[in-house]
C-alpha cells in the first residue's frame, strides 16, 4: 500500500496557514478536511495542496511527516515556492 505526506494550505486573515499529515487517500484526506471532519485544527477552512510525496511504506512517511512538522523553514520554503512559481 502506498502513502502519502501531503502539506495543505488555507488563507487566514491575509496570513497562509499550513497544515502537514499523511494518509493512504489523498482526495478523501482533503475532502474530510474541507467537510470540518479532519484534524481539529483544519475545521472552519478551505485547504488546498500545495506538497505531496509517495511513499511505498507507512512508517517511512511517518517519519517524513514528522520531519516535515518539526521543519518550518523547510515548510517556509515549501510555500515559498508554491507560491512564487
């Protein structure tokens, strides 16, 4: 089974917000997210992806995701690209 990291992004008072998690199903993930049925810190927003990568297993993208949380200036970069492209 395959995994994915997927980093989202959502507009809040003229600031981007970020949100980093993993899954098995990129669309359904995103869909619980913008239905207010993801994480708690995803409810009341409209998110979008803006970084994904597959991973072949569970633990691997795990580890990724933390990586990836604990990162802000990676994450900082992630997003700086997404949106100066």
């Amino acid at each position: 089974m395959n995994y994915f990291v997927y980093l989202i992004v959502t507009k809040n008072n003229n600031k981007i917000v970020s949100y980093v998690g993993y899954t098995n199903n990129l669309s359904k993930r995103l869909a619980l997210h913008n239905e207010n049925r993801g994480a708690k810190f995803t409810r009341g927003r409209k998110w979008k992806f803006i970084y994904t990568k597959k991973y072949h297993s569970k633990k691997k993208a795990m580890s990724e995701e933390y990586r990836l949380k604990k990162n802000s200036k990676l994450r900082k970069e992630i997003k700086y690209k997404f949106f100066n492209a």
